[in-house]
C-alpha cells in the first residue's frame, strides 16, 4: 500500500467515525421560554450553555428524557416539556438521544435489547461525567431534578449510580421504569433508591412495560391491582398491537400523571402502606395518616410504598378522595 492510498483511507476512517459519532450522539436541548426555541448542545459540551442567560440560578433545573422510540417532538416529550415551561419554576431541558433509543434493529424486541439498552447503559455512564462537567461550570445540582420516562429512568439511575454521595443531583423521577433488562438486576445497574439523594418512582403499566419491583426511596403505585392485567383506568383492555396507542396508554399514564401534578398541586396523592394488602384494608383515617403528592422530591418524605385511585382522563387526581 502506498502512501497516498494510506492516507486516504486514514481520512475515511476518521470521516467515518466522527461522522457515526456525531449522528448517534446525545444532545441535550436547552429551552429558552418556548418548545420552539432553544439552544441545542452535544452532551460533552453542554457546560457551553452556562456562559449564556439559559440558567437561572434561583430556580430548580429539570432535565426530562424520553424512553425507547422516543423523539424531541413526540408526544411524551412535548407534554411534559411544555408543562414544565408553562409552570415557569425551573430552568427546562431535555436529554435527547433519538438516535440512541430508536428502532435501529429490524423488530421492537432486538431494537430494545441489542441497540436501545446497551446504549442507554453507556449513555447512563457518560452522563454523570456531563452532570459534573455543568456542575463545574456552574450547575447546582441539589436543585437538579431528572426526570426519565421508561428506560431513561435507568438511564438517569446509572448517571446516578457512577456518582458519589453528595455530589448527586437532589432528585430523580422514574416514570414507569422500563421492566424487560433491568427488574431483577443488581442495584447499580438500573434505578435504585440511591440513585439520587431523592428517587420517586410512578408505577403504571406493571403487568407490560413498566417494573413491577420498588425502585425508589417512594414508590407510587396508582390504581395498583393485586392480581391480573392491572391497567390505568380508561385504558383498553383488549389486546393490542405493539406500540400502539391503546398498548402504551398505561405506560403513558405516568407522564400524564406528572404532568397534572404540576397542573393541579395537591390533586395526587399516595396513602403510605407497607404493600397493597395492607392498604386496601386501611380504614379512611389510617389511609390519611401518612401521605406524600405525587411529583414532589422531597427528602424528608417517609420511604416505602404509597397507593391511590385516580380518574379516568384528566384531571386525573382525586384528592383525599383517591386515597
Ligand atoms: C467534560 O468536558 C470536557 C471538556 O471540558 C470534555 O472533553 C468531556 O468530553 C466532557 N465529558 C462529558 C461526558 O461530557
Ligand atoms: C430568576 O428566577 C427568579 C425566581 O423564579 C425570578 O424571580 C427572577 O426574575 C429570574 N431572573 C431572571 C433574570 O429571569
Ligand atoms: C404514548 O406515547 C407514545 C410514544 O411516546 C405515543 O406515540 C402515543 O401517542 C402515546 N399514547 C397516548 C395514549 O398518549
Ligand atoms: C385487615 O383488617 C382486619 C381487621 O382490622 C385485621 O384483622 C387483618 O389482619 C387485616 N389484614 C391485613 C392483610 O392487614
């Protein structure tokens, strides 16, 4: 090979790789007041954002992240994105790594396994190294509040498990955890309660998409049902097929569930009981002994699980009612 060819093809595989890299890569996009404008980084350069007027540092700073499928524009992202704008408490952003968590793979099932949760592993890791690198640059994290809907919840987990003590975000929220590829796993490999100094999980879809196993320091089981298919009320229970409106409807109740906590304070909330058992046999005064709301991170709150009924579509929380 002369060197000529050698340096040709030296500059494709550079060309190559910087191209793969940079397609593939997570971004997190930074909003400035509306989901139409924001300021759009690679995860390795996003303390860049810290010398413009993106962050308030009197406000909390909530970082959203989409699950499988996910995308920028989608349903999940847009709702909740747009809530958290509109609530105007917090610096808004979201990890978007489309590419990442898409259908790479030709079915759902090797897409999920074989491409989005290896990745999701690797981007779990790299994103504690991002986290401290905005943190330097100027990033309070015990005001920092990640929120991961399905498998961004691991994601966010293993962000939070490769940091020390102390030096974690205040919260992370698990909305509806994925299930397949991390219930059952060790501690440091998904969500767990010491992922942040304050975990909450919301558990909606347990029989399909969604863990089945506490993963919090809280826990919210709405509408939890002991045995058999345990849909969110107003979901379809016939069979479906994948993906489908009507098969994510329960995994998506979780979302939806946060969303109107911001809409109506104080309409979700959880009566703490050891297990469900224990609860459904709860008089009205013991269900109101121990509460908790629904989307708070607080750190005083007592750990274990917390149950409530919700209604059908929005507004979904029925206050004490619920209990
Ligand atoms: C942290 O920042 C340095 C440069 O400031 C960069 O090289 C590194 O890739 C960043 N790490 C991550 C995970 O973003
Ligand atoms: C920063 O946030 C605080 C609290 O929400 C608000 O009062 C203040 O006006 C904000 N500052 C700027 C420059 O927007
Ligand atoms: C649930 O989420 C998926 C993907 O984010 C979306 O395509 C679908 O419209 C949502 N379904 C409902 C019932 O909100
Ligand atoms: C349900 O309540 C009854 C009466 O208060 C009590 O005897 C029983 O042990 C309770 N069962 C459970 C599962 O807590």
């Amino acid at each position: 090979m002369n060197a000529s060819v050698l340096v040709l093809l030296v500059l494709f595989l550079v060309f190559v790789n910087c191209h793969e890299d940079k397609s593939n890569e997570a971004k997190l996009r930074f909003y400035h007041g509306s989901m139409e404008e924001y300021t759009e980084l690679y995860i390795y350069e996003a303390q860049k954002i810290f010398s413009g007027s993106w962050y308030n540092s009197s406000r909390n700073t909530v970082i959203f992240s989409h699950g499988f499928t996910g995308r920028p524009n989608g349903p999940a992202v847009t709702a909740v994105i747009t809530a958290y704008i509109q609530d105007g408490n917090s610096n808004v952003a979201l990890l978007n790594w489309q590419e990442l968590a898409s259908m790479a793979l030709p079915s759902f099932a090797s897409s999920y396994l074989n491409w989005a949760v290896p990745n999701a592993r690797k981007l779990g890791v790299r994103f504690a190294d991002t986290l401290a690198n905005m943190s330097a640059a100027g990033l309070d994290l015990k005001k920092t509040h990640l929120i991961g809907h399905s498998l961004a919840a691991h994601v966010f987990g293993i962000a939070g498990n490769a940091m020390s003590q102390g030096k974690q975000p205040a919260c992370i929220i698990g909305l509806d955890p994925s299930k397949v590829a991390f219930e059952n796993k060790p501690a440091k490999l998904r969500l767990n309660p010491d992922s942040a100094s304050m975990v909450t999980v919301i558990h909606t879809d347990i029989t399909k998409y969604g863990t089945s196993e506490p993963m919090g320091k809280v826990d919210f089981w709405p509408n939890f049902r002991h045995m058999g298919q345990a849909n969110q009320p107003g979901c379809d229970r016939r069979p479906s097929p994948t993906f489908s409106m009507q098969d994510l409807c329960s995994h998506n109740r979780s979302w939806q569930l946060l969303i109107d906590s911001l809409k109506h304070p104080g309409t979700l909330i959880g009566s703490k009981a050891k297990n469900y058992r224990t609860w459904k046999n709860y008089s009205q005064e013991e269900r109101k002994a121990v509460t908790f709301t629904l989307g708070k991170c607080d750190i005083t709150a007592e750990r274990g699980n917390y149950y409530l009924l919700t209604n059908e579509e929005p507004p979904y929380g029925r206050g004490e009612q619920g209990l």
